[in-house]
C-alpha cells in the first residue's frame, strides 16, 4: 500500500502539524491574556483621546446630557433614542446606496 518513504513522510508531516497546532494555541492563548488585560484598554483609550480629542468631548457631552435627561424625565431618553436608532438606520442605508452605486460606476 505505502511504501516505506511516504510513510516517514506523513510521519514528518503529522508532526509539523502538531507543532504548528501548538504554536497557535500558545499564541491564542498569550493574545487571550492580553485581551483581558485592563492594562491593553487602558492604553487603547489614552490612545484613542490623543488621536481624536475632539470626538471624546464631544461624546463625553452627549453622555452626559443623556443621564441628566435620563434622571429627570425617563420616558423622554427612550423617546429620543428610538429616533435616533431610526435616523442612523435610515443614514446607514443612504451611505451602503451610495457606496454600491459608486462601485459600479
């Protein structure tokens, strides 16, 4: 059936798989970690702030303005939310239109 050589050759072959298979759970395993670590967003966010300052102000505001809504009239937050999420739906939908129109041109 298999001859000596091919058989030593998908020996050879097994084990590199293995190997390879154990190099990736290590390095999903270090990647996992890492994920985890609170150290990584920490840094993610101070970054962030550095490279768009004006955006974090200016979704700290909105955030802010919401909770104070949220503490004093509950009903009108959930209110402004639901047109919100309609008028991103809606904007979602123009930008993929155009986006797909401008493909194909």
């Amino acid at each position: 059936m298999f001859q000596r050589k091919e058989l030593e050759q998908l020996r050879q072959q097994k084990e590199q798989l293995a190997l390879q298979s154990d190099a990736n759970r290590q390095q999903l395993m270090s990647d996992w970690r890492r994920f985890h670590s609170s150290e990584l967003w920490l840094g993610e966010i101070l970054h962030l702030t550095r490279r768009h300052p004006l955006w974090i102000v200016t979704l700290a505001t909105v955030a802010g303005t919401l909770l104070a809504k949220s503490l004093r009239k509950p009903q009108m937050v959930t209110n402004g939310i639901g047109r919100l999420g309609k008028f991103v739906s809606v904007a979602f939908s123009i930008w993929r239109l155009l986006r797909r129109k401008s493909r194909t041109s």
